[in-house]
C-alpha cells in the first residue's frame, strides 16, 4: 500500500532543506578551491612559459636581446596577475550566467570535422624570424585547416568531434532549464557542471594570451595563424591527451605537415610545442589543489545519492497523486 501522499512531501521538504545545507558547503569548498586554484596556476603558467624558453626554444630565446626578454617576462606576469581576477568572477557570478554558449562547440566540432588530415601546406614550416607582410597573415589564417594535423588519426578526430556536439546539447538542454534552485540536487549537480566548464574555459583563455605572447616575442613561429592556436588548445582540453612533452607539465604538441614542391619527395611534418595549462595536470602537481579537489569530489559523491533519494520520493510522490487522482475518477458503472 501507499504512503500517504502528505508524509511523502514531508519527506521530500526534509530531503531538500538537507540538499540545500549540501549546497553551501560545496560553494564553500569551490570557494576555497578557487583562491588556491589562482595561486597554482600563476605559478604553473610561469613555470611552464620558463621551460617552453630554456627547454624546448632555448636558441630563439637566446635571440632576443636582453630587453626584449625582459619584456617578454613582464609580458607573462602581467598575464598571471589577471588570473586571480578571472577566478574571483568566477566565484562571484551571478547563477544564470554559468553556460557556455553552445555555438562556440558546435562551431568547433565543424572545424574539426571538416579537418583533412591529409590536406598539406604548400609552404614550409621554419623557427626562423623572417616577417611575415599582414597579407601573407590573412592568407595563412584562411589556409589554417590545412595545414593543421593533430596528434591521432581520422577516427580520433570524428571521435572528438562527436563529443564536442555533445556538450553543446547538453548546454543547450542547461540554458533551456528553470532558475537554479539548491534545494534541487539536479539543479545542484548542473551549476558544478557549469562551475567545472568555466574553470576549463578560463584556462584555455589564459594558454591562449601566453601563447599569443611567445608568438610576438618569435618563440613561436610567427607565421602560424592564431586560429590554428586556438583551434589546438581547446580540441586538447576536450580531448583528454594527457601526454606531456619531454616530462614537461602543461605544454601540449602540434604537428603541421609539409608539402614539399617536388612531388617525388614525401612531406615532412613539423612539431611546434605550445602552452596549454590543464586542470588535472595542476592538481596534479599541487599537493593543496589536490586536497581541495579531492574535498569537492568526496562531497559529489553524497550529492549524487541525494539526488537518487530524491528522485525516488518525486516517483513516489508522482505515482500516490496519479493513484489518488484515479480513485477521485473513478465510480462503479
């Protein structure tokens, strides 16, 4: 026999007042996780900006003269000091405004798409600091999906595609989704989402300045499109390549393959490292991150079997209203 429909709601009131006390530590604990977060990744995007100019370009950073590193440097802490401000709005941000714009995926997942794998550049790819005219810039950044082959074949390439379709529906299914209630576990698990998607965002964004920097300093071949640039780091933070480059930590590799202009000859590929700051690989570095992170995810754990118990009184409740609404119907012919 069925509960009564009224101590079924009472037990669902006491279910969301304990998901709603759920809900304020783990802003606090994201709280908490976000002020060590900037640290960590100040010193990590040094850190790395240090290897890519002694480890694997030492000879184009020992090209500049002693003002233009100097400049560089700065260049790369003023970057870092923007860091805390990004995760500080992050923190701050009104609930609503936690979704990326779902255009953005899927506008990235055609590109790859339409990727050829086997498309190549009639140009060669050198570390040399020749200048290269805006017009030649133009007609590079409209030739960057050909000249771009990332590490993995065609398979991985659909692969990563698909799910970058995935995740712009499901931002599409969370903008769809009523205001934010914290006394909802689902709702409660889709603002951690949006929290986690946004960290990933801000840090692509930062790579991206980094690099932009390396580039304008010639560490970086300058004539590689910035849209190749961009296209490389955010298919590498969906991707998952954890691969690092030589043991260095938040550099990431891309390959660009060469047409050579006698067509006896096979091409040759050229591999250009880049920054990119990944969250697990700081986390992993960062013994204080890691005890943070792992404070957030012990208490998901708990969210989501709320959520199950949740889910199930809303059956229970669903199914003693529809058995009561049929009584109220029903009458002996």
């Amino acid at each position: 026999m069925a509960r009564p429909i009224q101590q079924i709601k009472q037990d669902l009131e006491t279910l969301q007042k304990n998901v709603a006390e759920v809900a304020t530590e783990l802003r606090q604990f994201y709280s908490n996780y976000l002020q060590v977060l900037s640290q960590c990744v100040k010193q990590q995007l040094m850190l790395a900006s240090y290897q890519i100019c002694t480890q694997v370009y030492p000879e184009l950073f020992l090209k500049l003269s002693f003002s233009q590193r100097q400049e560089l440097q700065q260049q790369i802490r003023t970057i870092s000091g923007e860091v805390g401000e990004f995760l500080e709005e992050l923190d701050n941000i009104e609930q609503r405004q936690f979704y990326s714009e779902p255009t953005e995926l899927n506008l990235l997942a055609e590109m790859i798409k339409n990727l050829p794998l086997n498309k190549l550049s009639n140009q060669e790819i050198t570390t040399d600091k020749k200048e290269v005219s805006s017009d030649e810039q133009t007609s590079e950044e409209e030739q960057s999906l050909q000249e771009i082959v990332l590490d993995g074949n065609q398979n991985n390439i659909k692969e990563l595609a698909e799910q970058l379709e995935s995740m712009a529906a499901d931002d599409l299914e969370s903008e769809k989704s009523e205001e934010l209630d914290f006394s909802k576990p689902q709702h409660l698990v889709l603002w951690q989402k949006r929290i986690e998607k946004n960290l990933k965002r801000i840090l692509s964004d930062i790579s991206i300045k980094a690099n932009k920097c390396l580039q304008e300093a010639q560490i970086l071949p300058k004539h590689l499109p910035a849209k190749v640039i961009d296209m490389a780091i955010k298919a590498n933070e969906v991707s998952g390549n954890n691969q690092k480059i030589n043991g260095l930590s938040n550099v990431i590799n891309l390959v660009v393959e060469i047409e050579k202009e006698s067509k006896g000859k096979k091409a040759k590929a050229a591999q250009i490292s880049l920054l990119r700051l990944r969250l697990s690989e700081i986390e992993f570095t960062e013994a204080a991150l890691s005890v943070e992170r792992t404070k957030i995810r012990n208490l998901s754990k708990k969210i989501q079997q709320l959520r199950k118990q949740y889910q199930a009184i809303e059956k229970e409740c669903a199914i003693a209203e529809a058995e009561a609404a049929w009584r109220a119907g029903w009458y002996e012919g």
